[in-house]
C-alpha cells in the first residue's frame, strides 16, 4: 500500500522535516478537507513550530468535524498538556476516555495529571491502566513516578522494576528506578540502575546520583 499525504506528513514531522510535513498535510486536507487525523497532526506541527494560535484553530477544526473522535480529544489534550492548561487537560481526557474506555493510555495519562492534586483517584486510574495493559512499560513508568512522588518509595520500586523488565531499553524507567534507589539509602544499587540507563564511568553516575537526590 502506497504512503498517504497524511502518513508521509507523520514520517516528514518525525525525521524533522518541518516544511516538508507542511506540504503533506496540507496535500492531505485538500484531498480531504475532513480528515481529523490530518487537522490533528497540523496541529502538531505548528504546537512543534511554537505558532499556538494556527495549532489551536486546527485541533478545533478537528473537534468541529467529530466531537465523537476519542483521538481528536486525546490529542487536543495532549497539547493542552504541553500548554500547561491543566483544567482544560482534564476535561478533554475524560472526553477521550468516556468514548476510548479501553485505552491504557489515556488511563495512566489521567492518572499522570492527577499525581500531585488527587493521588487516590490517580492511583485508581493507573490500575485500570495496568489492567487493560498489564505488559506496558511506559504504563508502569508513570506509576512508579506516581508512587515517588507520593513517598511510596517501596511501591515505585516494584513498578518502576517492572517497567525496566518490560522494557530493558527504557531510559526514563532506569533514572528513576536509580532516584527511588537512592532514596531508599542504597547508593550501590542507584549506582548500577543509573550505570544501566547511561552506559558510562561509575564516577559519572555518582555525581549525576548524588545532584539528583
């Protein structure tokens, strides 16, 4: 099957061929001037290019179309994520869920936001997300971050250990896993979990530990 203007948008904006992207979203909507994906993605694109008034018109163009888009509202909540505009955020997340409620990821992205303001009705979003995604590592990234951030050191243990079997890639998970480590008074171990995201002396992972904690 032959690439789509939409989808060789995405590829454009990934390999950061901004101009380029712009043309093929562009070729997309005058192909189809419905396409919710596309209107979305130009979104994107502009948020990634700081224009916010030209990103905001578009996911709004996108929500005009279908207002019963789980993916319109997810992405419109991303950006308004990035925005800082966390009231907005949460209406549009609950919008996606209500029309996505098997989605894990919008789960543990509504567990996510709520991590500081409301950690019982975070932690009940992120178990829906790990009941319907019991194998996603970035899942049980955001909990173990979650948990540390609300002293449950010995919990975002568990989950950030998990995350790093799931996905022994994970960068993120390892640096963290090493903070809640060293936290817990056991240097040692932070060590060799920050050693395993940031290949590298052992005198570079002590000094990134010891500024971090």
């Amino acid at each position: 099957m032959s690439e789509s203007a939409n989808e060789r948008g995405n590829r454009l904006r990934r390999e950061g061929k901004f101009d380029e992207a712009h043309r093929a979203y562009s070729t997309a909507l005058r192909e189809d001037e419905l396409n919710t994906k596309a209107w979305c993605n130009m979104g994107l694109l502009y948020a990634m290019w700081n224009k916010d008034k030209h990103a905001e018109e578009c996911f709004k163009m996108a929500l005009k179309i279908d207002s019963d888009n789980a993916y319109v509202w997810h992405t419109w909540a991303n950006y308004l994520t990035a925005e800082n505009r966390y009231d907005e955020t949460d209406e549009a997340f609950q919008r996606a869920v209500v029309l996505d409620p098997d989605n894990a990821e919008l789960w543990a992205a509504i567990g996510n936001l709520h991590v500081t303001n409301n950690w019982e009705y975070a932690q009940g979003a992120f178990e829906k997300a790990i009941e319907l995604e019991p194998d996603g590592a970035r899942v049980w990234q955001l909990f173990g971050i979650g948990q540390f951030r609300n002293d449950m050191n010995t919990d975002a243990e568990r989950s950030l250990k998990k995350a790093v079997v799931l996905d022994p890639e994970r960068t993120e998970s390892w640096v963290m896993l090493a903070k809640v480590l060293v936290e817990m008074g056991r240097l040692r171990e932070g060590i060799d979990a920050h050693y395993e995201a940031v290949p590298g002396s052992v005198v570079h992972a002590f000094s990134t530990l010891a500024n971090t904690s």
